[in-house]
C-alpha cells in the first residue's frame, strides 16, 4: 500500500510541478492554455484568482478534490511566484491526503465489490467496461449541452468580458 500511494503522491506532484513551472515561465498565458484546454476552466480561472490569493495553502489543498481546480491552482502558484517550498509542501499534503483516501477506500471496498461480482457471475472487468460505456456518453451529452448554451448567448464578447468582471 506505501508504494501504491508513494507512487500517486509523486504522480501527482510530477503534474502540479509541470501547472506550476507552465505558471511561472508563461505567466497568464499558461492559463489561457488551460481554459482552452477544458470548457469551464477558463471561468474557474478567474473566480480561483481572488480566492488563491487570500488562502493559498487551504486553495492548494481543497482543489486536488476538485477535477479542474488543481491544475489552475498550480498555475496560478507559478504565475503569482509563490514560494516553491511551501507549494511543494502544500501540494505533497493534499496529494497524500487524495491518494491515501481513494486508495484506503479502494481497500475496504475491495473484497465487497469482488464478492458481489462473483455472486452476480459477472467478470470484475466486464463490470468496469460496463461502467465506463454509461459514464462517456453523459460526458458527451454534458459537454455538447454546455457548448450549445454558449453558442446560443446573446452578448457579444465585449459584453460577456464586461458582465464577467461585475461578478
């Protein structure tokens, strides 16, 4: 199990390095590219900024549960040149408390889940694949809704930059 979440921990500090050197080298830029890259990040970026700058250890920490906010919250440490050792001791923090409560969870339901796939007489696999066949056409349908708003708006990019900067 220590080598398991030894290897997450560095994983996902390996990640945050990569946002947080992006941040630091490009700046903004490096968050534009990460708004580009996911539909609502670039919303999250500029609601994360007034946040990450009041409390950015609890920031770094609370956004390694949060699927898009990690990475901003990485950008944004390189971009606002926080310290790299308190980022580094910030994000080793989170990414052992995330690690080590998904795969303790991973743990204790294990022999439930297995055993419950036995008893059903489905292969543990074939559950999985089964799972993952329902999640991505939500995901698609999710995504294609969220594009189909936007194009739909009425306001122009001026207007849209304007009401964005009222809150």
């Amino acid at each position: 199990m220590a080598v398991i979440v030894g290897i997450a921990v560095g994983a996902a500090l390996a990640a945050d390095l990569t946002w947080y050197g992006l941040g630091r080298w490009r700046g903004a830029r490096a968050l534009k590219i990460l708004g580009r890259l996911a539909p609502t990040a670039g919303m999250l970026v500029r609601r994360a900024q007034h946040v990450f700058r009041a409390h950015i250890g609890s920031f770094q920490i609370a956004a390694r549960f949060l699927p898009e906010l990690n990475a901003i919250a990485s950008g944004l440490a390189g971009a606002t040149r926080a310290n790299i050792i308190r980022f580094l001791c910030y994000g080793a923090a989170s990414a052992l408390t995330w690690a080590g409560g998904w795969i303790g969870l991973g743990y204790l339901l294990s022999h439930a889940f297995t055993d419950t796939a036995v008893r059903l007489g489905i292969r543990l696999i074939v559950l999985f694949l089964a799972a993952f066949a329902f999640y991505l056409p939500f995901q698609r349908a999710r995504r294609h809704r969220l594009i189909r708003m936007f194009r739909q708006a009425p306001s122009i990019p001026r207007d849209l930059e304007a009401q964005l900067g009222e809150g």
